[in-house]
C-alpha cells in the first residue's frame, strides 16, 4: 500500500512497477492533490497582500478548501488501493465481487467530485488573486479537469461489473455530469486568467 509518505520517486516507481497499485486511480487522486497544493500556493501569496486586502476573508476561506480537498485527495489515494485490494479478494475468495466493484467506481468519482470543486473555488477567486501567480492557478485548474477525467474513466470501467441495473445508470450519469460541470469551469477560468494577465 503506497501512502502519503513515500518519497515521489517511490510513488512513480511504484506506479510503474509491475503490480496493480498504485494504479491510474491513485495516480488521478495525486494529480488532484497536486491541482490543490497549486491553488493553495496561490492563495498563500494572495493573503496579507496589501490590494487585496478587501478579500482577505475569501481568500482565506478558500485556502481552507483548498487544504481541505488536497488531503481529501489523499486519503483517497489509499482508499483506492484499498477498494482494488478488496475485490481482489473477492474475486480470490467467492467474495461479493459486485459489492467491491461499486467501491471500486464510488471511489474515484468521489476523486472527480472533489476536482470538480477545487475548479470551482479556483474560479471563485480568480480574479481576487495575486495575479502574478495566475499561471499557477492556470495549472491547478488544468490538473484539476484532468483528475476529474481521469476519475470519470475509472468510474466508467467498474460500471459493467455493477449488478444492480438502476445505480449503475445513476452512476453513468453522475459521472457524464460532473464532467459536463467541470469543462464549463475550466472553459471560464482559463480565459479569465488569460484576460487578467494579458489585458489589452
């Protein structure tokens, strides 16, 4: 089980390594967490600037959800390994394969859903951020749509192996919303970044 305290060498190794995890949806759950960490740098060299000291209250709640998503992001990680681990076993052991793989597709959607909030608070305070760090933004917002579509793929794969015909068709649906929302975000937050810091 590859954590949070690794080395990143030990995690891209790991994640090359001929084994099942860490797999694409611990590697989608990381690259939220790294979208987060950008966003929360963002906001750490926003807070306590002097102009835009009117959105110190915004910017620091915002920070906060950043944080809070970014180690969201990685328990998710484990909890990803720990769902392939689960219907492994399952699948070893006559266990409810079908149970294990609803965790296997509730996990990474609920990686989406989180990368589809960092978009939307990264969209939040745009234009109430230090603008000299917008690229940064720019790159929080490009790994956040990348973590929900990477998530969404990973949802899509498990959704055969669910045996109730009804929440796999919710979950089919979910999934085609979250990314639907988050390609609005990241189709407005781009070019709002692109405006502010190339402003004719």
């Amino acid at each position: 089980m590859t954590d949070a305290s690794v080395t990143l060498d030990d995690f891209l190794s790991a994640a090359a390594a001929r084994q099942p995890t860490p797999g694409g949806g611990a590697v989608t759950a990381v690259a939220g967490a790294l979208a987060a960490a950008m966003g929360e740098m963002v906001l750490n060299y926003s807070v306590g600037k002097k102009d835009l000291a009117a959105f110190d209250q915004s910017n620091t709640e915002a920070l906060a959800e950043f944080r809070r998503a970014r180690l969201a992001l990685l328990a998710l990680m484990i909890e990803d390994q720990e769902a392939f681990a689960a219907y492994n076993d399952a699948k070893k052991n006559a266990g409810d394969v079908s149970a294990a793989t609803r965790l296997c597709a509730h996990v990474p959607l609920a990686i989406g859903a989180t990368a589809l909030e960092l978009l939307r608070v990264a969209n939040r305070v745009v234009s109430q951020s230090n603008r000299w760090l917008l690229s940064d933004l720019a790159v929080s917002g490009e790994l956040a749509i990348a973590t929900v579509r990477c998530a969404a793929h990973n949802v899509r794969v498990n959704l055969h192996g669910i045996s109730d015909a009804r929440e796999r068709e919710s979950l089919a649906r979910e999934c085609e919303r979250m990314v639907a929302q988050a390609v609005i975000e990241i189709r407005s937050l781009i070019p709002t970044i692109q405006t502010i810091m190339n402003p004719t």
